[in-house]
C-alpha cells in the first residue's frame, strides 16, 4: 500500500497505539484483522485519490476492556 500511495503522491502515516496481538486474539482472528485492516486502508486511499488527497492518517488505538 505504501508503494501504492507513492506513485499517486499521497503520504500515509498508520499509527497504532496498544498491544495489537493480544487484542487481536480476544477479538477476531489474525487473517480477518489483516484482511480488515487492509480494506480500511485501501478504502481511504481510493477516497483520498478521488478527492485529490494528498495525505492518509490512520490511527487506531487499542484498548481491551474486554472479557471473556
């Protein structure tokens, strides 16, 4: 995806905040984050290209309240 953004000009920044594995296991499995994850991003690149976007800011922060 980052080669992608390049050679449309557009800068992506992912920040995540948290313990991404541990919270993947409780939640969803890996394959399905992943894959996620992934269409999240290629959908805000074809948005930021169709608005002549120049910059994609993705910040996910990982809290686990959750129990099982």
């Amino acid at each position: 995806m980052m080669q992608k953004c390049s050679a449309s000009d557009i800068i992506m920044n992912v920040n995540i905040i948290g313990n991404l594995d541990s919270f993947i296991s409780k939640l969803i499995g890996k394959s399905d984050f992943n894959t996620f994850f992934a269409a999240l991003i290629d959908n805000a690149f074809i948005a930021t290209k169709y608005k002549n976007g120049k910059n994609i800011h993705v910040l996910l922060i990982l809290k686990s309240n959750i129990q099982h």
